[in-house]
C-alpha cells in the first residue's frame, strides 16, 4: 500500500512503481533516514503533538527498524516506493496504530532533502579526510625527495629543471584546495530542512530549531520552498568531488606519461600494476589510467544533476529524485581512486637518474644565461636574443652550447658553469619558486597546511568518522 493511496481510487499500475521507485538506490539513506525520524518523533514529543509514551513506542519502532535493515532481516515489499516509505510501512508494523503518528507534520520532500544532506555531511567529510591522506603521502615523497631534479615541461616541452618536491607538492597544493572546497561545501550545506513540510510549513506547532539543533545542523531552513527544492548542496558537493577527479586524472596522466619506457621517471611497484592477458612483459598502469577515465564519469554526474535542476519549477518536483544516484556515484568512484592513488604514490620508485639526465640537457639552464646577462645590465630582450641565436646556432651547426657560451665575449667561461649539471635549478630562489631555497620553505608551508586540514576534518567528523548501516 503507498503512502498516498487514499486519494486515488485506483491501484498503482505495475509499471508506474517500477519506474517511479528509488527504493533501489535510496536505500542507501536508511542510516540517515532513521537519524531523521529519531530527531522528528523527539521534536513532536517537544512540541506536544506526540505523547511521551506515543513518542517512546515509535523511538522503540525505528531502533528495531534499524535493527534489521543492519542484520540484514528487514522485509521489503514490492509496494515500497522508497526507502521513506519501507520505514514507515514497518514502523507502523511494529508499533501499531502509534506508527500513524510518525508523519505528522512532515513529508517525504522535507524528509529526503535532510537525509541526502545527513548523507552528503559525513561523505565530503570523510572524502576530505582521504584527499588529506594523499596530501600526506605527497608531502613524504617531497620531503625525502631531497635535491633531486626533473625538467619542468610547458606544452609538454622541456623547459627548466624544478626540484622533484616541487613538483609533488604542485599536486599537493592542488589537494588542498580541494579539502577547502569539500570543507566549504559541507559547511554552506549545513542546514535543516526538516519543518518545511511539502513546501508551506504547518499550522502544527513544530519545532524546526530545536530539530535542526537535535540533527546536529548549525540552524534550519529560512524559506520553506526553498528548502524542499535546493539541490544547490549537490551540485556543489558534486563541482568539489568532480574537480577533485580531475586533479587525480592529471596525476594519473603524469603517472602514465613517467612509467613508459620513453620517460623512464617511475616504476610502478607490482601491487599496483597490471599484466597483459597476452602479452607477458607488459606491466600496466591501469589505477593511473582509471583515475584519468573516471574523470569523465564524475564531470557526467555533475553535468547531468545541473541539467536535471535547470528548469524546475518551484518547489519540489519529482525530477529531484535524480539527484542521488550521482552523488552516489561519485563519491564512491572518488573514494575508490584516492585509496588506490594513495598506495599507488606511497610505492612507486622514482629513477632519480633518468629524471637527472633529462633536465641536465644543454638548453635547460638557457634563461640563466640570459639573467646572468641582466644582472651585467643588458636588456632583457636584447639578453633573450642572444642566448635563443646561440642555441639555434648550436643546434644547426652541431656545436656544443658551452663551447658558443665561452667563446662569446659578453659571456665566456663564468658563464659556462651555468650550464653544469644541477646548477640552474639551484637558482631558482624566488618564493614559490622550483629551487632549494624556496622548496624548503615551502615543504613546512604545506606541512602547516596538510597538519590544520587534519585537524579541522577531525573536529568535523566529531570523533566519529563514517558510520552507517549498509543495507544491501
Ligand atoms: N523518493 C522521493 C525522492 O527521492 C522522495 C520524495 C517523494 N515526494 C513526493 N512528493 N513524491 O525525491
């Protein structure tokens, strides 16, 4: 039996329940749902509209509630629309005519759109958690890194030797960002819904304070319109979880890009590569190609809950039920790749070798030649001029740079030692910039940045970390 059944004289149609249920997919906010009600029932109780006796008969139905939807007993009936629904059909089992008084006051849109933030508050914390987890790795890797040195690449073209912690950390200040954005989402979504009923609110004497207080959110809704028909948390949950992806999509790139033979940076240990089923000297790095591909899977869930909201009507309208699956889904796809990535970071070897030779090639340290005119008070253009004349000289006529570089007047042998193995990158002394000087620096910025997010996403979390039931 629906909710809903006493309006309409007819049965549901099969095929109306089977396109129009979510208990599929929502059952996954039964944990949230239940948490919701408690904080519903205690409200009603508060505000006289349920007897303490009534109230302590349903509080005792859903912990039975979810009892068995934790241990697996809970019955589901082909007529349970959604999870709502199953709750309340089997607290009203359980306890009785007492059951009829659950609903008071509340509906299914009020009710979903608290549980989905109840849900969305502890994921983007715990997600926050893991990116800060990568954070660390990144920041581990940087720091026993030492004075190890790659080429910086613009359009993928060699360009200046950078510290290889400089290089890691890049990927590191990119994560936390992302802790701020999730950080961010969560506290703009921080906000009860429950009380607004359908859309108006009630002439009941309910208490949506002291139930947004009881849910642990920092206040309610101030228009209860709004407050059945923003999915605004969603989409933003979804931009920070997406672009989060993406960041993990270019590391994954990158990751690709060193473990070919052609770049030769990083070895991938064997736990986290892959065989051929054909081809037996393969090894594969399919979690860096997957956390590239999911991208794409993520930047889908973000695009399709927006095109989903964008021309809806005030207030709530069932469209909005599209809105789980993809939050769903990207939590667990992120979830999944910041896990693997984590191990994937902690294990790889770096050839510090291979990275050595790449950047110590003749044209790496060419700007310094030019700076060093400029500290001798040529003009910048007129210094650029001349360096780019003698590479291209060296390139055509097959002359070593250094050999060009001593011969020419304005530079000679001082300036030779410019191109030296590991020289440029040691100049590299502006904050923020690639050499030892600013690296160092910036290692214990990060480490200050990287130890505060752990901090904050503790107290968020409220001891507690995630919990919840599965419910199959
Ligand atoms: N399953 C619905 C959803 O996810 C719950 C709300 C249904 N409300 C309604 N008026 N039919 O949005």
């Amino acid at each position: 039996m629906t909710l809903w059944h006493g309006r309409l004289g007819d049965t549901p149609a099969d095929e109306l329940l089977a396109y129009t249920a979510s208990l599929p997919f929502d059952r996954r906010l039964a944990e949230d749902d239940l948490t919701g009600s408690r904080a519903h029932v205690r409200g009603l109780v508060r505000s006289g509209l349920v007897s303490a006796d009534d109230g302590a008969i349903l509080l005792a139905a859903l912990e039975r509630v979810g009892v068995e939807l934790a241990d697996g007993t809970f019955g589901f009936r082909p007529g349970d629309e959604d999870i709502h629904t199953a709750v309340e059909r089997r607290v009203t089992e359980i306890a009785g005519d007492v059951g009829a008084r659950l609903h008071t006051g509340r509906s299914r849109n009020d009710q979903v759109a608290t549980d989905l933030r109840l849900f969305a508050k502890r994921e983007l914390t715990a997600l926050a958690g893991l990116v800060v987890a990568l954070e660390e790795v990144l920041a581990a890797r940087a720091e026993s890194a030492g004075d190890a040195y790659l080429p910086g690449y613009t359009h993928l073209q060699r360009a200046q030797p950078v510290l290889l912690a400089h290089h890691l950390l890049a990927h590191g200040w990119a994560l936390a960002r992302d802790v701020d954005r999730l950080t961010d989402a969560r506290r703009r979504l921080d906000v009860s819904p429950l009380g607004a009923g359908a859309l108006a609110g009630s002439s009941l004497p309910l208490d949506p304070d002291g139930v947004a207080s009881d849910l642990g959110f920092a206040g309610r809704f101030e228009n209860s319109l709004d407050a059945v028909s923003d999915r605004d948390f969603v989409a933003e949950a979804l931009f920070a979880l997406t672009l989060t992806a993406v960041h993990l999509s270019r590391m994954g790139e990158e990751l690709v890009l060193w473990s070919t033979e052609e770049w030769g940076f990083a070895t991938l240990a064997d736990a986290y590569a892959t065989g051929s089923s054909m081809l037996p000297q393969k090894k594969n790095p399919d979690i860096a190609e997957l956390a590239r591909g999911k991208a794409g899977r993520l930047i889908g869930d973000l695009t399709g809950l927006l095109a989903t909201l964008k021309g809806l009507p005030l207030s709530y309208n069932r469209d909005l039920q599209e809105d789980k699956e993809p939050l769903f889904d990207a939590v667990d796809q992120l979830r999944g790749g910041l896990v693997a990535l984590a191990g994937v970071y902690t294990t790889v070897t770096f050839d510090l070798a291979a990275m050595r030779r790449a950047a110590d090639g003749p044209t790496g340290a060419a700007v310094d030649l030019a700076e060093w005119l400029v500290e001798r008070g040529m003009p910048f253009r007129e210094a650029h001029a001349l360096v780019a004349g003698l590479v291209r000289d060296s390139v055509e006529r097959r002359v070593p740079l250094a050999e060009l570089v001593s011969a020419h007047p304005a530079l000679g042998d001082a300036a030779v030692e410019l191109l030296g193995p590991g020289v440029a990158v040691t100049r590299r002394s502006t904050p923020g910039g690639a050499g030892p000087g600013p690296v160092a620096d910036q290692l214990a910025r990060f480490a200050a940045t990287v130890a505060a997010q752990r901090r904050a996403i503790g107290d968020a979390a409220g001891g507690g970390g995630r919990g919840g039931v599965v419910v199959g």
